[in-house]
C-alpha cells in the first residue's frame, strides 16, 4: 500500500502547486476586454482519473503540456456571475500534448496510464480559436465603413476592445471628404444613437488601453470637431495626465501635435507644462526630426529661454538630416515657439531656395508669414520666392499672387520684376477685382512706391474707375485707405475724394473706429491735397485734430541701470522737446558735470546747453 500511495501523493502535490495560478475569466455580455470562453461536451470526471471520488488508484505520471483544466463548482462559482477557473499547467511537465475526450479512457487495468491522440485539431486547439477575440484596427474598419455612421453601427453590432480604434476610423473616413460632406457627416454621428455609448466606452477603457491608442484615440476625438469643455475630452486629458511618463517618442509626437490645435485650459496648461519637462529631459534622445519639430511647436512662446536653446541646439546638430519637408516647416515652427535662429533659418532658407520648383502655395505663405511673425530679413530667401512666381506666373491665381504682395510689402521687400507683370495683370482684368483686392493692392503699390516705366497711367486709372464703381460698398475706412494711397501715386479721383471730404464721414471718422490711424491718414490727405494743383482742391479745408505725440517706449534695461546708479528722482523718462524731437532718458547735472541734481532741484542750474548735450548723449546711448 505504500509502494502505491507514494507516487500518487507526488502527482497530489505537483497538481497542488498549480491551483494558485488559476485565474477566473469573466464573461462581459458585450464582449469586451475578455475574452468569451466555451467548451462543450466537458465532464470533469473525465480529466485526470475515472471513479477519482474516494479510492487510490495505481501510481499515475500527470503528463500535460499547454493544457487547459477547467473546473466548477462551490469552491470557483460565484453566484451572479458567470465564470470559469482556468489552471494553466506548466508547459515542462510533458514534452507532448495530449487530447481529453470524454469517449476515451485515460486508465488501462493494470493502472498504467495509456494516452490516445487525435491526427486532427485537438479539443485545445478548437477552445484556442474560439477564446481568440476577432481583432480590429483603424485601417480595416476605414477601409470596410463608407461613413461615420457605418463605423458606429459596427460598433454597435459587436463593439470590440480597444474603442479608440473607431474613433480613429472615423477621423480617417472624414479626412476623404469633403468640407460640406464632413459637415453632414459628424452632425449624423452627434445623432447615432450608439455615440453616446462609443463615448462612455471610450472613458472607461482609457485607462487600461495602450498609450498609444489612448493618444490616438484623444487626436482623432479633437480633429473630429467634438467640443473640448466635454466630459470625455476632458476625461481623457486628466488620463493622459496620468499617463505621460509611459509616452515614447511616437507618442510624443500625437501628444505635441494634439495639444497645438487645442485651446487653453487647465488640463492643456498641465499637459503642456508636463509636455516642456520631458523635452528637456528627453531631447537628446529624440531620434525623429518631425518628433523634434512637434515638441518645438506644442511648448509655446512662453517657454523658458533655456529649453528654447536646447532645442534649438539639437535642431542644429540634425540639420544634415533635414528634409525639404523639415526644412519647409522649421520656419512655423519657430514662429510657433517665437524663437528667431538664424542660423537655423539661414540653412533651412538655402534648402528652401534650391528646391523651390514645385512648392506649395500654403509653404510659401506659411514661410513669408512666419519671417514676418519673426522679424528674419533674408534678401536671397525673398527674392528666390519672388522669382519662382514671376516665373511661373501664369499658373498662379491672381488672389494668390497679391496675398504674396501683402507680405512682401509687410517685410519691406519690392521685386520689381513680379509687381510690373502683376500690374499689367490689373490693367487686362481690372473689371473682376472686389472691393477688398482693390484696397489691398493700392496700399501695396502706394507703400511700396512702385511704378512701372510704361503702364503706371494705365494701372491707376484702371485702379481708379475700379474704386470709383465700388464706391457704394466701400466703408468709410476702407474709402480714406483707397483714396490715401492714390493720392499719394499722386492721382485724385473726383468722385471718391468727395464722397470723403463729405461731413458725415469725416465725423465717423473722428469719432469711431482707430481714431489716431484716421487721424494721421487725414493730415496725410489734407498735405496732398494742398500740393495738388487742380482748383478744387485748393478750397478744402480739413479742421483735423493735431496728432498726439508718439512715445517711444523706454528702454527698460537702461532704466534699470539708471536707477542703480543714480538712484529714484534723479533723470526723467519721455522726454517731449520742441519741434517734436522726442528723447528716452533725461539726467541733469550742474555746469561742471560733476553732480546729479534731483529734478526738485534747479537752483544749481545755470546753462541749458550743458543739459541739452547731456540729453543728446544719454539718447544716443540708450539706442
């Protein structure tokens, strides 16, 4: 007897050690984040021994391999719940697998364990593919659903694990449409009935999906126009919050490029501010340059100088690895920062000069506006732009080419080349402008004082019947701005100048809108007309206000030395002299320079011709 009862306690034992392992399996109604487990046919009297209630069999070698042992009862039944213990048994305890039926036996009579095998799938490999949940991806469910609401009647069907994967294939089902089709399409997706339970399924399973559904999920919920202030953006971003340290760097990535397009709040400010850390700590290792141009623009203007510099830093160590598309997009993103490198722009510029054949109109407008936003003068960049256009000209829209015009006047540049071909375009067509394209393009020419040899008279007439047919839908600004260019190219339209010179509206004009810019474009208007010698013009008389004084801000840095020198109450700042010279920093000291006197003071004064020199010098250092 105990030659049998000593191996059958080592078999009790090595089956013993594997009942901790056990794991319940919940079976969730919708399927989801578990996985529904079945077998039929299943007796558990058939699984190790026949009749194993209360005799001792013959010494048994438990052979499994990848085994599942399923087992129900008091001990592993909860009441109200349906679910099975799974023991997963240890893959060394046989080097085979072996198959349960019910229909064979496992025991011999002489209690020597025999094992039969099926050729075909065993019973483990059909449970296998049936605990298997079937997956789903973004791109299969864009590429199988037509619209938004297919994506959400899918979902609604048999939602699957994880839902930020609908989310996803929406953004990128309404990417391929148009504006008005996309329109329709998410106010239909506001209405699904199962959206709302899409939403509450998405907040619970933020916090155990992966990061980088998670961050995915939160990019296409913004980009698919759901309001911010709602509970599951905002549910998402305290997550996120939580969840930041797991980010890589492709998730930094969607995180930086999420938070740019969002307003500020306060789980923006935390994330951003969270974000800035990570850069810093991080920025060495960003192997991506298009990671590295997302972090840069997401950190915003107010970011330390310090984390600007280090940025910037290895911005400049991956310049040979800059694409055109990199180099293109730097200049945003410095803009976005308000960081102006220039040594970085002077790179990405030679970049964008020698391949600018074939580049957008939106790059192009994004890099002028950017120079402008950043104050980067560079002539060659300028010019390489404006003579791809001059060349290619003819392709070019005509709202296109002035939108170029605006910006190359707001950075002070005339290419001569593009605005002579721009105003013969006018002369041909100057019966399709509107009233915002004729304003803009007198400004322009009149700013930048250009005139061709030959068709300058042709242009301003055309430019001037042009205005005088819009004269009904101009508004009194609009009108003092197109009548003060012309005047200025030294033509004076009849009809418009007096339609302004009309009482009503230079009363609007004092007393509404940027009172101080009508005022100065006014006076500009009354000295032109003064110098004009046509015969009505003599007779107007303008009673214009005078022009206040322009201060100019004082430099705070002197001022700050200023003061450590010498001390509060000893120089003025703002100084306003005759004939409106204007100077930062005025100091007072008696005719020998040897002390500074208090403004309260003056007894010690005798020459202000010491005081005059003394303002001169203390103006031209300070500029």
């Amino acid at each position: 007897m105990s030659n049998r009862t000593g191996p059958f306690l080592w078999n009790l034992r090595q089956f013993s050690t594997l009942i901790p392992t056990s794991r319940t399996v919940r079976q969730y109604p919708l399927g989801l984040c578990r996985p529904q487990m079945a077998y039929s046919n299943w007796n558990p009297r058939n699984l190790l021994l026949n009749n194993f209630d209360n005799r001792l069999q013959a010494p048994v070698r438990c052979l499994f391999q990848n085994a599942l042992v399923f087992k129900s009862g008091d001990d592993f039944q909860t009441k109200g719940t349906s679910s099975v213990t799974v023991l997963t048994l240890d893959r060394l305890l046989c080097p085979r697998r072996l198959s349960f039926d019910s229909k064979h036996s496992l025991i011999s009579d002489n209690g020597l364990k025999k094992t039969s095998f099926h050729q075909e799938a065993s019973s483990e490999d059909v449970l296998t593919k049936e605990t298997k949940p079937t997956p789903v991806t973004s791109r299969k469910l864009s590429q199988e659903c037509n619209s938004l609401s297919d994506v959400l009647d899918t979902f609604s069907r048999a939602p699957k694990f994880p839902s930020s994967n609908y989310f996803s294939a929406m953004w990128t089902i309404a990417k391929r449409m148009s504006n008005e089709q996309r329109r329709f399409e998410k106010q239909l997706m506001f209405n699904h009935p199962a959206f709302h339970q899409l939403c509450g399924q998405m907040m619970r399973e933020a916090k155990i999906m992966r990061c980088d559904h998670l961050l995915f999920g939160l990019h296409a919920v913004v980009k698919l126009g759901i309001p911010q202030n709602t509970l599951l953006v905002q549910t998402l971003l305290r997550v996120v919050q939580e969840r930041i340290n797991e980010c890589d760097e492709k998730c930094l990535s969607v995180l930086s490029t999420v938070l740019e397009t969002m307003e500020p709040c306060k789980n923006v400010d935390v994330l951003r501010a969270g974000l800035r850390i990570l850069a810093d700590q991080q920025v060495w290792k960003i192997e991506r340059v298009f990671t590295l141009q997302a972090m840069m623009k997401c950190i915003g203007k107010d970011a330390p100088m310090a984390l600007k510099r280090k940025l910037e830093m290895k911005a400049l160590r991956e310049l040979d690895r800059f694409s055109l598309l990199n180099s293109q997009r730097m200049f945003e993103v410095l803009a976005a920062m308000g960081h102006c490198s220039v040594v970085l722009l002077d790179e990405c510029s030679k970049m964008v000069v020698g391949n600018i054949h074939g580049c957008p109109f939106k790059i192009l407008i994004s890099i002028l506006q950017s120079c402008r936003d950043l104050r980067y003068r560079n002539l060659d960049l300028f010019k390489g732009i404006a003579d791809y256009v001059a060349t290619t000209f003819d392709v070019w829209k005509l709202k296109q080419v002035l939108f170029l015009l605006i910006l190359f006047e707001n950075l002070g540049f005339r290419h001569v080349g593009l605005m002579d071909l721009f105003m013969k375009k006018i002369v041909d067509e100057a019966g399709v402008l509107n009233m915002k394209s004729i304003v803009s393009i007198l400004h322009v020419y009149s700013s930048l004082n250009h005139f061709h040899t030959c068709q300058t008279r042709e242009f301003l007439e055309a430019m001037a019947g042009a205005l005088t047919g819009c004269l009904h839908q101009l508004s009194s600004e609009n009108l003092l701005n197109a009548v003060c260019s012309l005047c200025l190219m030294n033509r004076f339209p009849l009809a418009a100048v007096n339609q302004l010179l009309q009482k009503d509206v230079i009363s609007e004009l004092l007393t509404s809108g940027d009172m101080e810019r009508n005022v100065h474009k006014l006076h500009i208007l009354a000295a032109c007309l003064k110098l004009d010698d046509a015969p009505y013009h003599k007779a107007v008389d303008l009673a214009l206000p005078l022009l206040p004084p322009a201060p100019l801000p004082p430099n705070a840095k002197v001022a700050e030395a200023l003061s450590s020198l010498l001390g509060d109450g000893c120089f003025s700042k703002n100084v306003q002299l005759p004939h409106n010279y204007h100077i930062d920093f005025e100091i007072r000291m008696d005719t020998n320079r040897s002390q500074v006197l208090p403004f309260s003071d003056m007894d010690v004064v005798t020459s202000a011709t010491d005081i005059q020199r003394l303002r001169t010098c203390i103006h031209l250092l300070s500029l």
